[in-house]
C-alpha cells in the first residue's frame, strides 16, 4: 500500500503539492470555523503540536541515509 502512494507521489509536481498544500490550509480553516474552541488553547499546545509534527521531516531531511 505505501509503495503504490510512493509511485503516485512521484507523479507530483512542485505545483500539486502547493496545491495539496492549500487543501490543508483550507481544512484547518472550516475545522477552525466548525469548532471555536480551538482557537482558545494556549500557545504552548499549539508549539508543541508544531514540533510533534515537524520531528518525522526532519529527521527524513537531516539525518536518513539515502
């Protein structure tokens, strides 16, 4: 299953992906609209998700072996 996605994600363009980009943006935006609550957490959850988040990239980016 995750070969196939490897296959198709080549398919991609520096475009498609701005363009998967702008799908999430616009996801975090209705779910922003959907749920307020969101928007009342501290600061610090939403670094700590950010980070939680980032680790897998850069770890591919900074320190995988080819």
């Amino acid at each position: 299953m995750i070969a196939f996605f490897n296959r198709r994600m080549k398919l991609f363009s520096i475009f498609d992906l701005k363009l998967c980009q702008g799908i999430g943006i616009l996801v975090g935006i209705i779910l922003v609209k959907l749920f307020p609550v969101l928007l009342d957490l501290r600061l610090v959850w939403y670094i700590l998700i950010l980070i939680i988040f980032a680790l897998r990239p850069c770890y591919v980016m900074f320190f995988k072996k080819a």
